[in-house]
C-alpha cells in the first residue's frame, strides 16, 4: 500500500512516460507546428506516430488516471498546444460517456472512438455553446421513442470530423432543463441533413484542430442515446466540466512551459549594451516571476488531480487549477513575445503562437470567468447568479466556448 | 507518487496546532498586540508542547527528538520536518503569528548552529531549552548598514587570545533582547568579502555584548525585534561556529545563506498563515451580509475576488510544500524555498488589502482582526529577504550564468 504523504515524486512508470511523450513532442510535434497549423489538421503520419503510444486505448479502456493524464497533456501542449488537441481524439467524450452513460451506452458508443480499419481514431465532440444572438436555445422535444432536437451549436471542437458528438439540449425541468444527447457518426456536410456541419471557424490559435457549427434540424435521437447521467444529472455533468478544466489545465501548463524555457534562452543569447539581455534586473525579474506562475500552476493542477485518482474529485479545486494555469500560461506568451522584442511578433518564432493559443485554450470548454464562478459557488456555498441547481455548470448565460 | 494527502503525523500535527491557534492564541491575539508583549505564562504553556508541532527542534543527542528542521537528512532515512513545519506553522500563524515568532526555543537561530556546529557545540546550545522557563536563541545578520547586500556587514571580530572580540551593532534582531543566546555574523576584514565572514554564538551576560533598543513596529507588535550593541564583546573561541577549520574557503557566508533555504519556506507559511485567517474573515463577511436587500454574493466582482484569493493561496501553499518537500529529500532547493516566500508574501499582501477592502469599515476598526492582519503581513515581503531579493536568487538560478546584481 502507498502510504498518503505529501510528495511531488513521480514514479517510474510516470517518468518513463513523460519522457516518451517528450521526445514525440521535440521530434515530431515541434518539427511540424506550423505545417499542422497552416494546414488545418495532422499529417497522417503524425497521428499514427502518435496512436503507437497507446495512450488513446488506455483512455477509451478506462480512462488515464487524473495525474497520468496531467503530464501527458502538459507535454503535448509544450510539444505544440494545437497539435496537442487534434491528437486527442476522444476528446471530453470518453470521461462523459463514463459519467453519463449507462454502462451499454459506454460499450457502444465508446467502439465509436475506437481504431477502425483505416487505423485513425474516431473522434468525439462536445457540443454545448449555443448559436449566435438572437436564436434561441438547442431544444429536445420528447416524442414517441426519442427526442427531436432542434438548434445551432456553435464552436464545436472536431465537429466536421466526429464520429461520435455529445450534444447539450433543453429539456423542460430538471437541471436548469438541462440533457445530454449521443449522435453517432459524422455530421452531414449535406445542407439537408437533419444533423449536418454549419460554418467552419476560422480560429485565433489552435488552427491544427477544426471547429465548426452542428446544425440540428428536427433531428431524431433515440431514448436508448439519451445519457441520463444516473441519478444525479446535475452532479455527473459538473463532474464532465470538471475534468475538462483539468484537461485544460495541463495544456496551459504545458503552453506556459513553453513559452517561458524560449524566453528564458533567447534572453540569455540576445545582447544589449554590452551583455545578455536577461542580465538586466527587470528581464530577470520577469522571467523569475513567470517562473513562479508556471510552477504554482502545475502543482495546483497535480493537487487537484491527485485529489480525482483518491476519489475526491473537487470542483473547486479543478476549477482554480483552470483558472490559475489560464492566467499562467497568458502571463508566460505574453511576456515570451515581448521579451524576443520585434522577433517576439515573427512568425519565425512560436511566441506569437503561443500568445494567441493561449487565448484560445481560456476558451476551450469554458472560460476563466467561469472557473472563478465555479470556485465562488463552493467557497460560498451559493451560486453568486443566484441560482442554487446550476453553481458549479456553465450556465446557459455564461457558456463555454469551444467545447 | 504524487500526492498531496497528509500522512498521520502531519496530520496530528495540523490538528493540535490548530486547536492551540483556535483556543489560546486566536483569543489573546488583539490585547497582546495592543500590549506589545505576551505574557509569559503563555508562552510557558506553549512551550509544554514542544516536542508536539515544533517537534524535531532539539537534536537527538541532547534529548530531543531528532531530527529538524534545517537539518540535512541522509538520502535512505527520509525526513518529514521541513513539511511538518510548514504545516504547522500556518496553522499557528492562523492563530497569531507574533506569538509564533516568540515561541521559546533557538527559533531561526537553530538551523546555523545545527548546520555549522560541531557536535559538542550542538549539545553544548541546545541543551538549554531542556531547562524549565523561557529560553530562546536568535539570529543577528542585519545591520543599520547592511540589510539586503549581506555581504556588506562591517560587525569586526578579532582573535585576542583564546577570545574573539567583536565590534559593531545589529538591528531588527526578533527575540534579541530575550535570547540566552544569539549566532553573530562578523567579518575578520570587510574588504575580504564572504571569504572574511564568521559565525559566532555569543551568549546572554558576554563582557561589552548589550542590548540597544527595542523596536516599536507597523505590526507584529507582540513579537520582540531588538538592537544588539558589541562593544569589544569577549566571545571565547570555542563559540565560533563549526571551529576554525569551517572557514577555509566561503564557507561562513555560505552557511548564512544555506539557513534561509528551510527557513524561507517556514517564513512563507507564517504569512499564509495570516492571509488563509484574513481570507476567511472576508468569505464569512460576504456570505453571511447584506448590500440594499441584496446577499453580498450576488455581488459578481466579490465573488470573483473570494475566488482568485482562495486559488492564490492554494498555489502559494503548493510553493512552500515543494520546497519543504526538496529539504526532507535532502535536494538543494534554494531556488524553491525562495519562490515560495517570493510568491506567498506577494499572494499574503494582496488577500488582506482585499480583506481590508471587503469588510469596509469594519475592517479598518483596531476592534477588528483584519486590521492587525494587514499590519502584520506587510513584514512577510521584507524579512528573511526582501521580494526583489528573492527574485534575484530565483533569477540566479535559472540563468545559466548568474548576473552581477
Ligand atoms: C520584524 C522584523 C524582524 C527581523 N528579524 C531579523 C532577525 O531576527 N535577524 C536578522 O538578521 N534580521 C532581521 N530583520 C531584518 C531583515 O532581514 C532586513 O530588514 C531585510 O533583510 C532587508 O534589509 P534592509 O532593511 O536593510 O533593507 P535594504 O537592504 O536597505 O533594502 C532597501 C530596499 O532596496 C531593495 N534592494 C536591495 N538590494 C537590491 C538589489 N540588488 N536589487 C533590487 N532591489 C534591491 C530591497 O528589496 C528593499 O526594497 C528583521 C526585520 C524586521 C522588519
């Protein structure tokens, strides 16, 4: 038995690998950054290098541990954040089917993410942010065997390519009306299809990974797909958003690593008036202080993981884990950028990259505006929008975007 | 493993700190800081407990309970006190911090003499906190000329037989005037450098060794910070610490310097100590009040403040625990302990000026806890290095070369 002590000591397994995903990343990922990103997409050879990891299976057979998870995803996003969220095919879906599904619609909806013949992953998505102003919400309307769903869902990550899309709709009653929806196979490109692709996005950051709209238009979805979250809807889907905070998390971590280990060489080999740039007080001051943002930022994020592999998954903790790493991994481009000076704002360098997927990412399934909520909520115990069902769920008002 | 669980003796530890922090010290925190002092049988009753949350203070050899902090663990018996210490000190320090600071016993005065003394000095210096009343050891490195650029002290010792005679005044001496006795930093020869610095115990009732003024302070009132005067001071040679042979090399300074590495991690655990007691004061504040017929929750910029402020101090004591962590494993972690303090007394000031802030005028009466609170944190970002130095140790470390600042 492993006795309980605080320690920051990874195992061997863990060690063995990030070392793995670290070298993927410095071969392969960062060769390829602006390849992928101008392209839109991964080269086949690149998801494949990445799918001998195994670390997809072990995702679909039952889930990485929390802190397995938290290393890998910060090494990705080091690697190259955009990359790092195309190759993770299953998305949020995996974790959600678990939390949501019955354990028949985990056997049969997870095959769909599964390795098919052409040896690619299926992918999953999320779809909650609703359409632009002035239309209304997704609505589920139960009718004999099922539920029609009608609406727009709007910067839905993987959408033109999923296999498998988990769709938030309103109910009546409930949690704040809230359900959740399975559709399985690939939305139509069809502008008839009652469940097709609107508009692609083009993105700020994270080109590498397509987002578009879903377009639902009385779509037929059959009850045995409707995910019931078992008896607590409400908690299960905190707990879904939860874990995409920390997916999230590890990603700004590992952007924010990034972005300070340029800053910190690039200073050291740029000279000004007669020595290193980095020799000047305030350049050194602020590496000193991203240094430290960095730093807080993974621990909070391992604490809160740790904390999910002993069972006690904390929103509050998951949240400001977020939230901090949000701000780090701004705070860490940001002043990458303006320490390269004019090359900061080259495209030769990947500051500019990471300044602006650094934005992007405080985007992905919610944003830091609501981790703070979601941590106010549990430290006072109330919603501060005042609704007591909804503290700790992106609420129809303050949606995650990009999810 | 990774892991962020207590195990049962950190555990234990948190629990009866707390409960001492609660029942005795919460409750006399205002008067004795309007007092300017704690009353002694306080801290008698506090320093039963020696030996509980401050355990591990006293080495082994002279009846205590090994291992401490400051003390270099051997890699295969791991220890747990630099953890438990920042554990515990929080929670004292939740309670009242002065009264932490002038807890009996060799305080920052203990990692030199445990780091540098020889063993018969070990057992010679600590054998008198077994004696019954109030003994304290302290720490004098500070001058009126040398604060920050601690390689600048001009304190002189000089070797006069079997004695050293020293000249010079310190100042913000904590538990100076108290101490049975104090580890001096002196110079051989200013223009020597850190090759020229010295490490002496010099005790209560030395010939030309006196105590100057005590300080009347912003806040940690009930915490004794005083001048020490050296008038020629007869310190017999067998209290320069570690003996002659320390000293080929840099050594002295390095052993002032190694002192902060579990210190510095204590000290950010003071500080988080004040600012977790600030921040619950503001959440109970918000939560239980109300604005025009509003609950103050509802207020989103309140909110939103409570919660940066609770994920601040989370990441803060993340620091601290990291770089206790290093000092049990025996890895160096200066660079660590100095984030830690760097960011925790950044992240301490910043809750109770927002303490201050969300309790409006109840927050500036001297009626009020958090008035105290914001008095006595602003020390955390000064003492036992300045923000900007430990910025520039961080910085140090992570470049390849240091600078020359
Ligand atoms: C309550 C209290 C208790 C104390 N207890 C003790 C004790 O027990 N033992 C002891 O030895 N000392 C003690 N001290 C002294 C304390 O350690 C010093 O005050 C501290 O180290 C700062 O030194 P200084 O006050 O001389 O400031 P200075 O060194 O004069 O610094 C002035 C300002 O300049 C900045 N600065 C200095 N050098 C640089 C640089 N290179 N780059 C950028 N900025 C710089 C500093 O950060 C600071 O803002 C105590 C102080 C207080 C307030």
């Amino acid at each position: 038995m492993h006795k309980a002590m605080i320690s920051f000591a990874l195992d061997d397994d863990q060690r063995l690998l990030q070392d793995t995903v670290r070298r993927f990343c410095r071969e392969v990922l960062r060769e390829q950054m602006r390849r992928h990103e101008q392209q839109g997409g991964l080269l086949p050879e690149v998801e494949q290098a990445f799918a001998e990891l195994g670390l997809i299976d072990l995702e679909l057979d039952e889930g990485l541990p929390h802190r397995t998870a938290a290393l890998v995803h910060e090494e990705l996003a080091w690697g190259d954040p955009g990359a790092a969220v195309a190759l993770w095919t299953p998305h949020l879906c995996a974790g959600a089917l678990r939390e949501l599904g019955t354990p028949e619609q985990q056997a049969r909806l997870l095959a769909r993410l599964r390795r098919g013949p052409d040896q690619r992953y299926g992918r999953g998505a999320v779809a909650y942010a609703e359409g632009g102003p002035g239309q209304g919400a997704t609505v589920a309307v139960p009718t004999r065997g099922g539920y029609v769903l009608s609406g727009t869902k709007r910067f839905v990550l993987h959408a033109p390519q999923a296999e498998l899309t988990i769709v938030f709709a309103q109910l009546d009653g409930g949690c704040q009306g809230m359900g959740a929806f399975a559709i399985a196979g690939r939305p139509a490109a069809d502008p008839q299809g009652s469940f097709r692709l609107g508009q692609r996005h083009e993105l700020l950051g994270l080109r590498a990974a397509p987002a578009g709209e879903l377009v639902l238009q009385e779509h037929l979805v059959p009850e045995e797909d409707r995910l019931r979250g078992g008896d607590d809807f409400c908690a299960a889907a905190r707990r879904v958003f939860a874990r995409a905070q920390l997916l999230t998390a590890a990603r700004q971590v590992g952007l924010a690593r990034a972005a300070y280990e340029l800053a910190l060489s690039y200073t050291q080999d740029r000279r000004a008036f007669g020595k290193p740039v980095a020799h000047f007080q305030a350049v050194a001051f602020a590496l000193a202080e991203v240094h430290m943002e960095v730093e807080s930022a993974r621990w909070l994020l391992w604490q809160a993981a740790a904390e999910a592999d002993a069972g006690r998954l904390d929103l509050a903790l998951c949240a400001g884990a977020a939230a901090h790493a949000c701000e780090a991994a701004f705070c860490a481009a940001d002043w990458c950028v303006q320490l390269l000076g004019g090359a900061g704002f080259m495209e030769d360098f990947p500051a500019e990259k990471w300044l602006r997927e650094a934005k992007a990412l405080a985007l992905v399934g919610g944003t830091p505006q609501l981790y703070e909520q979601i941590v106010a909520a549990q430290v006072l115990g109330q919603d501060p929008e005042g609704n007591p069902e909804g503290a700790g769920l992106p609420s129809p008002r303050l949606q995650p975007f990009l999810t | 493993m990774i892991d962020f669980s207590l195990s049962p003796q950190q555990q234990i530890v948190r629990e009866v700190a707390h409960q001492i922090a609660q029942t005795v010290l919460r409750p006399g925190s205002l008067q004795w800081d309007q007092q300017h002092r704690i009353p002694d049988e306080v801290l008698l009753q506090l320093s039963m407990l020696r030996g509980g949350f401050t355990q591990g203070e006293v080495p082994e050899e002279v009846g205590g309970e090994g291992e401490g902090v400051g003390a270099v663990p051997d890699r295969r018996h791991r220890s747990q006190a630099n953890r438990i210490a920042v554990l515990g000190a929080e929670e004292l320090a939740w309670g009242d911090a002065s009264v932490l600071l002038s807890l009996p016993g060799p305080g920052l005065g203990g990692p030199p003499v445990r780091s540098m003394g020889t063993p018969e000095q070990r057992r010679r210096f600590f054998s008198v906190f077994q004696q019954p009343g109030l003994h304290y050891g302290a720490y004098a490195l500070t001058e009126p000329g040398a604060g920050s650029d601690v390689a600048g002290i001009q304190t002189r010792c000089r070797k006069q037989g079997r004695y050293y005679l020293l000249s010079g005044r310190k100042c913000y001496i904590t538990n100076g005037a108290r101490a049975d006795w104090v580890v001096v930093f002196a110079t051989v020869d200013p223009a020597l450098g850190r090759a020229g610095h010295r490490a002496f115990v010099v005790e209560r009732g030395t010939p030309g060794f006196s105590v100057g003024k005590i300080e009347r302070k912003m806040g940690l009132r009930a915490s004794e910070t005083a001048e020490l005067i050296f008038e020629e001071a007869r310190v017999p040679e067998e209290n320069l610490l570690g003996g002659e042979e320390y000293y080929r090399g840099k050594e002295g300074f390095v052993g002032a310097m190694q002192t902060f590495d579990s210190t510095r991690p204590m000290v950010a655990a003071v500080g988080l100590g004040i600012a977790r007691a600030a921040w619950e004061a503001a959440r109970d504040f918000v939560r239980d009040h109300y604005l025009l017929s509003r609950p103050l929750p509802r207020y989103a910029q309140l909110a939103a403040q409570l919660a940066q402020d609770r994920r601040l101090l989370d990441a803060a004591r993340l620091l601290c625990w990291r770089a206790a962590w290093m000092a049990d494993e025996g890895l160096p972690n200066s660079k660590e302990a100095s984030m830690a303090k760097a960011y925790a007394a950044r992240v301490a000031l910043r809750i109770c000026a927002h303490a201050v802030d969300i309790l409006g005028a109840h927050g500036l009466q001297t009626s009020q806890l958090v008035e105290k609170w914001y008095r006595d944190i602003k020390v955390f970002d000064i003492f036992e290095g300045t923000g900007q130095i430990q910025r520039i140790v961080i910085s140090r470390r992570i470049l390849r070369e240091p600078p020359s600042f």
